[in-house]
C-alpha cells in the first residue's frame, strides 16, 4: 500500500512539472453590435444591420508554448475570423500565384515557432510588421476594422486595392502574409527591431509575389513609437508597393494621445494612398473610456481623391471581459462614390472608394450609428 502511495506520488508529481513546462490557452473575442448608416443623398442607400466584429474583429485562437530550457521556448498560435452575425468562421486567404481563393479557419495567424534571449522566430501566415508596430498607436485602438482608413488602407487590408502584391494571390488582403519567417528581437530598455519576408513560392524568381518587411519600436513609461517600412512585388515581378507608416501615444494622467501616418506607393503608375490619423481617449470614470479621433485619407497618381472620418466612442466596461460601446461616425469624401469604385475596372482606373463600408454609390458623405456588446473570453 504504502508503495501503490509512493509511485502515486510520484507520477502526480511528474504530471504537475510537465504542466507547468507546456501550456495550451484558448482564447477569443465575440462582438456584435447594431449599426445604421444614413447617406446625404437620400434614404435609398439608407441601411441598418447586425454586424459581427465591430469594436474589435471577433475572432478565437489557441496559443501553447513549451519550456526547452535553457532559456528557449516552442510555440505555436492558431487564430481565426469570426463571422459570428451569420455563425461563419475563416475568411478568404488566396493562393500565391494564382487566382484562386481558399477560405483557411485559421485565416488571421497559423505560426510555430521558437523564442529565447535571443529574440523569438515564428513561420507561416502572420501580420506584416505595420499592423503590428505602427498599430499600438491607432487613434481608435483598431476599432471599427472593416471601415477603418488605418485598417483598409495603412495596413492594406483591402483585397481590390493591394491584392495584386505578395505572397496571397490576386485580389486578396496584404495585412496579413502567408508562407512567411518573421524575427522579433528582445526589447533592451522598451527598445527592439523586427524583420519579416513572405514567399511568393513560384518558379523564376524568389522575388515573384514577395513581401519584405523591417520595423522598430519603444514603448516604455508613458511614451511609445514605432516605425515600419515594407516591399512587396507583384506575382510576375514586373511592379513594386513601397509602404512605410509611424506612429506615437503618449500617456498623461487624465488622457492618452495618439497619433499615425501611414503612406504606400505603387511604382508603376504613381498611385499613392495617404492616411494621416489623431486621437485621444479619456477614461472619465473607472469602467467609462471616451475616445475621439480623427483620419484624413488622400489618394493621388491616376485619380484624386480626400477623404475624412470623424469618430466619437464611449466604451463602458461591465467586468475585466465584457464591455458595452456607443459609437458616432462622420465620413465625408471629395468626390461623389461611383458605381465602379473597388470593382477590379474601377481600381485599374484609379477610382478607389476611400469611405468604403460607410459612404455608399452615388454619395459624398454619411453618418453612421453603432450600438454593441463585446465579450473576450
């Protein structure tokens, strides 16, 4: 008896320190809200819809990681969209060098990897490094992701405008890469670097739908900044996107201001998009966050075009996971939106709907109403 207790013991004992070195999370976020949209040309493109992902783009995940020793660590995340309004998961991700779409359940992240003193190296499908860098200073903490100008423009989250560069395919989005390494270095003072390429895995060359990325970063006490700077080319190797973005915040004891300018370029023709953002958020009570900001977006080369957003927040945080928000937006755009605006003609025409998700066809300006609930678990 006193034996069978022993090895009991025992193998408890073993179980308890193999847990300790490997741990697996399950994680998520889960948000819907109401929204309706008024256009200043009347009540025809008037709309109101439950949508999924508004505050932040609903999503679940599983992240582990195991202790090597010595310092090292292997881990891997898996994370995905979800369109919990119509109960969908994934969302398109493109094959390289082709037009095809697969729709992947783990379309936001798919990496393994290993971290140490050294600094962490993780490989597969993973955000470039200005959504990652430059977006600890979004005027509105990322929020609001499919009409975003940060979002659809600075961290080229937009399959009709960038989708003809890097390694996704042909009309899919840039923000994230797949077949990518991306290096992360330690933070010495608040203090690092990262640098990240993507593999356009097709014959006669290496830099045929390829994404080449560095960025740098600090953020320690109230102060925090980051730049980025990326390269990609097109499927043949016959174009090049240059897209280079900064951002800051700055924490006082009653606010927290933020500030972006993220700018890209196609070679070819010139066509240069332009988002210049500012906001501040004021946490006026305990569970109560005010945030207002501000985005200019500016489109030049074959067409121009201005756009502005104008943003109003109020978030109340029920408990450490579930918080309820109100939200007020204003786009206004130089031009009156065209039909052929983000359609594959409309695009090679330079016509490119810098309010898209807000102003609609045949409009130059529109105000949007948000009420939701948001929940991480």
């Amino acid at each position: 008896m006193k034996k069978t207790i022993l090895a009991m013991a025992v193998l408890a004992a073993c179980m308890s320190t193999a847990s300790a070195q490997t741990s697996v999370t399950i994680y998520g976020i889960v948000d819907a809200g109401l929204a309706h949209v008024d256009n200043n040309n009347g009540s025809a493109n008037d709309r109101t819809t439950v949508d999924a992902g508004l505050m932040q783009t609903s999503r679940w995940g599983f992240k582990g990681v195991e202790d090597l020793g010595g310092g090292m660590k292997a881990r891997f995340a898996l994370e995905g969209t979800l369109l919990n309004d119509v109960g969908g998961a994934g969302v398109n991700t493109g094959t390289p060098g082709g037009t095809a779409n697969s729709t992947a359940l783990f379309d936001r992240e798919a990496t393994v990897g290993v971290s140490s003193a050294f600094g962490s190296i993780d490989i597969g499908r993973q955000n470039i490094l200005g959504i990652g860098s430059v977006g600890l200073a979004d005027p509105m903490g990322l929020a609001f992701a499919a009409t975003s100008p940060n979002v659809l423009y600075g961290a080229m989250n937009n399959g009709a405008v960038y989708g003809g560069f890097g390694a996704n395919g042909p009309g899919n989005s840039a923000l994230r890469q797949s077949n990518s390494i991306k290096y992360v270095s330690p933070t010495m003072g608040g203090a690092g670097f990262a640098l990240m390429r993507a593999f356009g895995e097709q014959a006669g060359g290496i830099q045929r739908g390829s994404y080449q990325g560095a960025s740098v970063f600090y953020n320690a006490g109230p102060f925090g900044a980051a730049g980025a700077y990326a390269r990609m080319k097109n499927s043949v190797n016959t174009d090049l996107l240059t897209s280079w973005g900064i951002g800051a915040k700055y924490t006082l004891p009653v606010a927290v201001i933020k500030a972006t300018y993220i700018t890209n370029e196609v070679d070819s023709n010139n066509r240069k998009i332009a988002v210049a953002g500012v906001g501040v958020d004021f946490p006026v009570a305990p569970a109560l966050t005010l945030t207002g900001a501000f985005y200019n977006t500016k489109l030049t080369g074959p067409r121009r075009d201005d756009s502005q957003q104008y943003h109003a927040i109020a978030r109340y945080a029920l408990s450490k996971r579930s918080t309820v928000y109100a939200a007020y937006t204003r786009a206004n755009t130089d031009l009156v939106v065209e039909a052929a605006s983000g359609t594959a003609a409309g695009i090679a025409a330079g016509n490119i709907n810098l309010a898209q998700g807000i102003v609609s066809v045949g409009s130059d300006s529109a105000n949007r109403f948000v009420v939701g609930v948001m929940h991480m678990f």
